[in-house]
C-alpha cells in the first residue's frame, strides 16, 4: 500500500480525526493513486487510511484512523450498515420516503454519497478515485443490511469518458417516481443527469413554510429549479405563488409537481426569466410578496452574467427585499460551501439594510438529520438557510 507522507505540524489535525486530505498538508505533491493509501507523519507515525482523489473540496479523504482497521470489505460493510441505523426512523417514516442514507464523510467513507428514493437508491461519486474503486463500495453495499430495488449512480466530477447518470442494477425506477416528503407528493426523476428533481437537504425548510409561514401569503420563489418551494407554500394554504426561474423545462417540471398533488394552477404562475430581469419586471408593475425565497446556485451562468453566491448575494437580496411587502419574510438560502456561516448572515444582513428597512432575524437551519455532519469537521455543514422578518 502506497504511504502517503503528512507535514508533521499539520499531524496532529488528523489524530484528532479531522477527514480531508488537503494538498498544503502533504510534504510532496501527489499523484493520485486510484486503490487505498496509507498516511503517516514526517515522524513515520501512523494517521490512517484513505485515498487521494481531487474534488472541489480537496485532494483525498482520511477514512479509517486505527492501524489495526484496514479499508475492507468488512469495513465497509459496517459503515454502511451503522449509516442505515442512525436513520432507522426514516424507513418507517410514511410521511417522507425520500431522504439521505449515507452521507461521505459524515458516515465515514468521504466523496460518495447515497440517497434513499421510495425503495431505490441513487449512489454519488464526487471524484475519479473513488468511482475507480466503486465494485468494492457496491459489493459492500449489496452485503449490507441495506433492502433496495434498485440503484443508479451520478458522476459529480469533471470527466468526458463517463454519462452524468445511469442505472446500475436491481429494478428501474418508474418515470416520474412519486416520492412523498412531509406528506407531500414531488415527482422525481432519477436518470436524468444529475438532478433527480428536488433538493432532499431542503425538507426542514419545506416543512416549516408548509407548516407555519405560507397560510394566506403570496409567495416568490426564485430559482425556483421544480417549485418544491411554491408546492410547500401552497400546501401550506399560500393564495398565490410565483416560480421563477430561467430554465426552460422548469415551467413543465413545476407544472407537474402542483398535478401531482392535486393543486389547481390559477394562481400558481411559473415565469422562465432571468431572477434579476423579473426584479426589474416585477418592481416596474409594482408587484410585491408576503414572502421571497431566495436558493441560488452557488455559481451560475448565463449570456448576460455570471453569479456567484460569494460576490452577487448582497446584491440579490437588496433586489428581492425591495418586493417585499410590509412585516414579510425573507428566505435566505445558500449551499456554497466557501462562505461561512457569518459571512453569509453578513451578506443578507448588509444587503437588506441597503434598503433602508429594519428587521428582525427569526431563525436558522442547516443540514438536516440525515445529512450526516462529521464531528469536527463544521465545513461539512454547507447548507445555511435564515428566515428574517422585514419590517
């Protein structure tokens, strides 16, 4: 096994079981190596076991810390068997039948994850590495006390060779699959690229607009990719949502998420526009909404701009509050993962006093229960949603 070297004032990091392998911490830039490694210190003290395998996040993941636990099929096995515990709840759940089953590092195996769909399972490779080592993580799976119809894979990095999604093994999935979500229906699609139709980290957030803000309330939801958030707000009795959102096929996905629920579509109005060009649409006809929800991507682009959530939020959300009616709520919503927590309340913040409107901060949600967190390992708790009241 190949032995990886780490400088030895940024061991003690990874004794305390810190999981990612950054390039700055390794004494010699590495090749990537597509089969397990081992990691020790200058001092050729033991760190553990992983792999090296570049993503957005960084250049490999540590996975077993003991010398005596070798990565094996055993290993894995186990790994995959503590994740479905943790989540014993949600397979009982008939409420909500969709969710995360196996979160990277949070469960311990980081750069792949695994979600739960009604029964099939939809399997994530964020890096070349660990989809080169993929026969031995689906032979643990299929060993484990993990029940499924059927499984299908998405390729979360940058290659050529590979399709975006396929189907792997087991029963295909019907076309939409009807998953249910805090009672609600969503129509989901689990062979198509790489979105499958909703975002499941979102659900706490779903449910509390479903449950608490959306009753009588006219709604914008930007970016609104499906409109999960206007078919949560309008469960939740909102007279009126507006979706929008500059994807084409999101007026006919958004369409068959009100349907498949039963939801007449006379005030439901879906809009395929730049968010920043409705703004600007939207302020000339003096429109305005009880509640705006902002959940951009982390960077996008397009023939006019690029967005990126760390240099244009502040900007978006003066633009959005400015639509706002009196005492109504603001949906601030990032998953960007280079902005912290502060930094984003920062933007938000900033960006509605440009406006000159007071407000009050409600409350915060991040990554749900089944978005496993690994312990010391805060970065890994990328999704940052705060509800304000703007007066």
């Amino acid at each position: 096994m190949k032995k990886v070297q780490i400088r030895q004032k940024k061991s003690q990091k990874y004794k305390g079981h810190y999981p990612l392998i950054k390039a700055e911490d390794m004494v010699n830039a590495q090749d990537e190596c597509k089969k397990w490694v081992s990691f020790y210190s200058e001092k050729d003290e033991f760190l553990g076991y992983g792999y090296l395998g570049k993503q957005h996040k960084g250049s490999g993941w540590m996975i077993s810390f003991s010398e005596n636990q070798p990565i094996d099929k055993p290993f894995l096995v186990h790994l995959f068997n503590e994740a479905k515990e943790y989540r014993s709840t949600f397979f009982v759940d008939e409420a909500t039948t969709a969710f995360r089953l196996f979160n990277g590092e949070g469960d311990g195996l980081g750069g792949v994850t695994i979600d739960w769909y009604a029964g099939f399972l939809v399997v994530s490779w964020y890096n070349d590495t660990i989809y080169r080592l993929k026969k031995e993580i689906l032979e643990a799976l299929m060993s484990s006390n993990i029940k499924y119809q059927g499984i299908y894979e998405k390729i979360r990095f940058n290659t050529k060779e590979l399709p975006e999604s396929a189907f792997l093994s087991g029963k295909q999935a019907p076309e939409p699959l009807l998953i249910k979500e805090n009672n609600i229906t969503y129509a989901t699609y689990l062979n198509e690229g790489l979105m499958t139709g909703i975002f499941l980290d979102q659900r706490q957030v779903r449910g509390r607009l479903t449950d608490s803000y959306a009753i009588g309330k006219t709604v914008l939801n930007t970016f609104s990719y499906t409109g999960a958030f206007s078919v949560a707000s309008a469960m939740g009795g909102a007279v009126s949502t507006t979706s929008v959102d500059l994807a084409k096929r999101s007026r006919q996905k958004t369409q068959e998420q009100f349907a498949v629920n039963g939801l007449n579509t006379d005030n439901q109005s879906i809009i395929v526009m730049d968010v920043f060009d409705y703004f600007k649409y939207a302020f000339k006809k003096q429109y305005t909404f009880d509640i705006v929800v902002m959940d951009p991507p982390s960077f996008a682009r397009n023939k006019k701009k690029v967005f990126s959530v760390a240099k244009d939020y502040q900007q978006l959300t003066t633009e959005a509050v400015a639509l706002l009616n009196k005492d109504g709520l603001l949906v601030a919503s990032t998953n960007a993962a280079n902005v912290s927590l502060d930094k984003f309340r920062q933007m938000v913040e900033l960006g509605i006093k440009e406006t000159g409107r007071a407000f009050t901060f409600l409350e915060l949600y991040q990554l749900p229960e089944d978005f496993r967190v690994a312990k010391g390992f805060n970065e890994g708790n990328y999704l940052k949603v705060l509800f304000y009241r703007v007066k």
